[in-house]
C-alpha cells in the first residue's frame, strides 16, 4: 500500500524545511549539525522510495502466488 497522499505531502514538506535548515545551518552551525539535518533529509528520502518498492515486491509476490495457483 503506498503511501497515503497526506502522508507524503507532509514528509515532502519536512524535507523541503530540513534543506531550507541546511542551508542556513551550513553558514552558522557546527559541522555536526549539517552532518545529522544530511542524515535526516537521506532517511525521509529512503523512507518514501523504499515504500514504493515494498509496493513493487508485494505485486510481484502476489502474481507469483497466482501463477503457481
């Protein structure tokens, strides 16, 4: 099941804030700080492709199941 509609506008709008924090943190901030906003902006990313992949994975399996039926 993909991601509801709701659901990933609010987590395109963390990571467009959390690139916007960068950016200003990349001027004023120690290195760690950049370090982890960079980290949070690769989790959020991981997490919205990855769903669709678990997508992709639960079809297959499922026509899998209905082939060998």
């Amino acid at each position: 099941m993909a991601l509801s509609k709701q659901v990933e506008d609010s987590m395109k709008e963390a990571e467009r804030n959390i690139r916007e924090a960068l950016a200003f943190a990349a001027r004023t901030e120690r290195p760690y700080i950049c370090r982890e906003l960079g980290g949070m902006l690769s989790h959020i990313e991981n997490l919205m492709t990855t769903d669709g992949l678990f997508d992709k994975l639960d079809k297959a399996i499922k026509e899998s199941k209905e082939e060998n039926e």
